[in-house]
C-alpha cells in the first residue's frame, strides 16, 4: 500500500526525493517543492487525499527531524522505512515514550510559578533491574508551560514527543484530531482554519458547523477541509465523535491511576550527525544544486543573517539560475576554502555544543582559540581552545576535584572520531586527560559541533588510560538508538586511544 507524507523543514528537499523514488505519495508540499518535483498542491486522485498519514517535521533544534505516523501503518512500512540504518549507518534513532497526541494521567511533580512551567510524570513509580542504565534514555516526565500545584493529577496531552531523556511537552485536557477537523472537549466554540482565506469558503464551513450541535465537545475545521464536501466533513464529525466517547471512558476509568489512556501514534526523532548531513546534501543535489554543508550550516542557532548562510544561498541561487553546468564542482570546492578560511580568528570565543545521544544537549565551557592549524588537507582544520573550569564538583572518570583557577586545553579536529581534553591547575600542572568519543567533529559558525557516543576514555595522572561507561554505549546499541556499525566504530576508535601513547599538541601548553 502507498501511504501519504507530509514533509516540511531544512531537509525537506532530499527527503522527499527519499521517499518519492519509494513511490510514498508527498501531500501538501509546500511552493518550492512543488516546482522542483512537479508535485501537486492537492489531487483527488491520491488515496485517502486529505491525510498526512506520515508527519515529518524539523525538530526545534533543526539537528534532524520528528516523524509520527499510527501504530497500524508503522506496523506495515517499519521494515522498509528510509530512514534506517543501513542507508545511514550513522543515523540516530529515538523512539518516543509518550508519542504525539497520546493522552495520560499525570501528577505534577514540581512547579516553577515564575517561569511558569510545571514538571508532570506520566508514569506509574516503579523501578526495573537495569533502571539506572535505562534512565539514561528514558524520561517518565513531561513538561507543561503553566504553573501548576504540586501534587495535583489532571489529563495531560502530549503536544511535542520526548527524546530521550528529554520531557515531552504537553497541554492539559486533550483533543481528538482527523484528517479534516480537530474536536475540542475542552473548548465548545466552532472555529475554522485561519489559513482558509476565501471569505465564501469559509462561510460555507462556518454553515456546516452550525449544522452540527455542538454540547459535548468545540472543533476546529483544518485547512485541508476547504477541499472537502459537506458530506465529507460531516462523516468524518461523526467518526471522531464515536472516538471522543471511546477517550471519554477510558478517562472515568483511569480517574485513580497514573499513567497511559489513550495512543494510537507512534513517534520518532533522527538526528542527523554530519556525515548523515553531507549524504542528504548528495541526495539534494541531485535535484538542485547544493554546496556541501548546505544542511549542516542551515541547522546552526541565530543563522539568518550569517555571511556563510548568504553566501552559500547565493551561489546556489546563482548555480541553479545557470543550470551548475559545468563549473559547478569548482564553485563547490571554492566556497568551501572560503567557509573554512574565514570560519574562526585566534582568541575568538567558541561554543561547544556537546550533543549527548540520550537527547541532552549540554553547552560545555566555551574556550577562546589559542591555535587554529591547518592540516594536510588545507580545507580541514584543528582548533585548539583554552578553557577556565568552573571550580566545583569532579572532572568526569578522574575522580579528582576541579579547583579554583584550573583551567582545560582542548584539541578538536575536524572530520575526528575524537576529541582530547587535558586538565591543569592553576600552577600549569597536568592533572589528567579525557577522550571523548564522538561522531565526526564539524566547525560551524555556532561553534564545535558533535554527538557523543558515550564510551569514553580517561588517563589519570601517572596511570593507564582506561575505558569508562562501554555500558552505554552497549545499551544504545540494544535501544537501537545506533546502528551495529556506529557501535564498533566507536569501540575501535575507544580501543585504539587506550592503546597507543602519543605527545599531543595539549602536552606543549
């Protein structure tokens, strides 16, 4: 069966290649997909035309996408779905816990009155064998932006998926959604798409509405509605009323459980490390000229108004204006030359942006640039960064405390499966090294970039390296959150630092 995608974001271009050459119907595609593919803006003659049975979106950070579709169809394409590992070994996988839509039992477990938000867990308290290991990608918790009381149990819906260890996000109450209108047990008015803006369109669904008494439940009729007849919306009214009731029971059933109610969705977010990036750019350009980097540099925080963003978005213009005949790998490799020349200045300040594959993302200490070094390659950089310790707690597998004027030399290099970091005091006294594992490290212009693959490997003062927390990386790999070959990539690279002593450039301070 050939289902309907609904695509949108940064990636959408190489994705609906993806998926059109699978023959998946690409629904609604937005105006400049509908030049570059041909593609109608709606057609009858799809199957089932008024539903985005497949939803693919960007995820806020724009690091990679959130898919939802239901559990029936991702029970019939789950085995033949794109977005897989073998096609990108390097893919991130998360399924959500608590999926798009899906209703709960939560009670707040903590509130925060002056930035308005509540903490909610949706699952009943209980603890497993492997519950340390498995918290580490898991999260029981939602996160409502109300001020809620502590204590307090209500019905929750799930507005944004988890990841990881990172809360879904919800509403309270919850709302029954078709391809064609949305009811509202929680609000009775009749409203209509404000995206509908053809004044006899939207009468003719606002009379619709009226026929429809409304006591129980309000609705929402979505833009796709102004495509459909009278017959049709009301049909499908009717349908998602029988739903409601369904939802309505099981909530007076589970007044006194915390926990699920209702799903029938299932929801995932890929994320993309470079590498998956760079082979996006590839598919891409085989619609439309695209510069490498293209994706990567669109993700960055506070682009917009960027010189690589316009320069990248000029030249592609001007390529596709031309037809890229001829000259286009040339532009390509000198647009890079020029990205990397002018990316970063000594002693400019540089973000790390740490991007933990259990979803967190943690933004380590930025470090002012000591040495920006050229490799063999002279479009491939090393930077060298200076970084002062906030003096509290203890430097990660080393077990010695961070003290007042300690400070870090890191070493990042691009295109490395690594990145070394040596501790000193203040008196310039090497204190210890640290080995972070990671997807292969990019410079962008929001600083370093990369996801951590967890396995590290520490070297003490005065004793051997050593591996630290295989165990995560081992249950990523069961979570199926990396593919097999992500995983030995990561052993080996782990195995190979602990293996082998060589003066780096942090020993020459």
């Amino acid at each position: 069966m050939t289902y309907n995608v609904f695509i949108r974001g940064i990636y959408s271009t190489a994705l609906t290649k993806l998926f059109k050459d699978l023959d998946y119907n690409i629904v609604y595609p937005s105006p400049p997909i509908r030049d570059r593919f041909k593609l109608d803006e709606f057609s009858k003659d799809w199957e089932n035309p008024y539903s985005k049975q497949i939803i693919i979106n960007d995820r806020y950070d724009k690091e990679g996408i959130s898919v939802s579709t239901t559990k029936e169809i991702w029970e019939d394409i789950q085995d033949t779905f794109p977005l897989n590992h073998a096609n990108f070994p390097h893919l991130l996988r998360h399924k959500a816990r608590f999926p798009l839509n899906s209703v709960y039992k939560g009670i707040v477990i903590s509130s925060n009155k002056m930035n308005n938000y509540s903490l909610v867990r949706l699952t009943p308290e209980q603890q497993t064998n492997d519950a340390e290991i498995e918290s580490h990608f898991t999260t029981t918790i939602g996160r409502i932006n109300k001020w809620l009381s502590v204590g307090s149990e209500d019905i929750f819906q799930v507005s944004y998926e988890d990841v990881g260890q990172t809360y879904a996000y919800l509403n309270q109450g919850y709302t029954v959604s078709g391809d064609l209108v949305v009811l509202m047990p929680y609000d009775k008015r009749g409203l209509i798409s404000k995206k509908i803006k053809n004044k006899k369109e939207r009468i003719r669904l606002g009379n619709i509405i009226n026929k429809v008494s409304i006591r129980d439940f309000g609705m929402l009729l979505r833009t796709v509605s102004q495509h459909a007849n009278e017959l049709e919306i009301l049909r499908e009214i009717q349908k998602l009323r029988e739903n409601y009731l369904e939802i309505d029971s099981m909530v007076n059933q589970s007044r006194d459980q915390i926990g699920e109610i209702y799903s029938d969705n299932v929801s995932f977010n890929f994320l993309f490390p470079n590498t998956t990036k760079f082979k996006l750019d590839q598919l891409r350009d085989e619609i439309i000229p695209t510069i490498p980097l293209h994706h990567e540099i669109k993700a960055c925080s506070n682009i917009e108004h960027t010189t690589p963003l316009r320069t990248l978005l000029l030249i592609e213009e001007i390529l596709e204006e031309s037809g890229g005949k001829g000259f286009t790998e040339g532009i390509k490799k000198k647009f890079i030359s020029y990205y990397s020349s002018n990316l970063y200045a000594p002693r400019q300040i540089l973000n790390i942006n740490h991007y933990k594959i259990n979803g967190r993302i943690v933004h380590l200490q930025s470090g002012q640039i000591k040495r920006i070094e050229r490799l063999r390659d002279p479009n491939r950089l090393q930077v060298i960064l200076r970084r002062f310790m906030r003096s509290q707690g203890n430097y990660d597998g080393l077990d010695i405390p961070i003290e007042e004027g300690d400070y870090a030399i890191g070493i990042y290099e691009q295109g490395s499966w690594s990145a070394e970091t040596a501790y000193y005091s203040k008196n310039n006294e090497l204190k210890g090294k640290y080995f972070n594992i990671n997807t292969p490290i990019i410079f962008r212009p929001d600083g370093v970039h990369y996801f951590d693959l967890e396995i590290d490997v520490m070297e003490p003062l005065n004793r051997k390296r050593h591996i630290i927390d295989k165990e995560l990386l081992d249950k990523a790999l069961e979570m199926n959150i990396v593919s097999e070959e992500l995983y030995n990539k990561a052993l080996d690279v782990a195995n190979e630092i602990k293996n082998t002593t060589v003066v780096s450039p942090s020993d020459s301070k």
